[in-house]
C-alpha cells in the first residue's frame, strides 16, 4: 500500500523536504526489505505429494471426457 500509488508522492514529498534523492533510495529500500519480510512470513502451500495419476486433477479437461 505504501509502495503503491502514493509512492510518486510521498517521493516528492521527501525529495521536497530533503532537497536529495537520497532519502527517496531510503524509502524505497524500506519498502524492499517490508516486502521481503511480508514475503517470508506468508505460509507456504502447494507442497502437497503429487497424484498417482501423473499430477492430473480429477475436475481437468482430460478427466471429464
């Protein structure tokens, strides 16, 4: 949310105050390193043994015919 729409203005914002491009590299690695940890806190799925019948679901295209 943060790094989303309202980013061109909070960059102009800090690019105001700051006179410097530099605190806008600042907010732009904090939201790096916010996503990273987003990223690894998100629970992983998925990893579920594949099918015996070669990883067909049973609700595919080849299933129903």
């Amino acid at each position: 949310m943060i790094a989303g729409g309202p980013a061109p203005l909070i960059a102009a914002y800090l690019l105001q105050r700051t006179g410097s491009t530099t605190a806008i590299s600042f907010y732009i690695i904090g939201c790096v390193l916010l996503s990273l940890i987003a990223l690894a806190l998100i629970p992983r799925t998925g990893e579920a043994p594949a099918s015996q019948d070669g990883g067909q679901v049973a609700g595919s295209a080849k299933a129903m015919l």
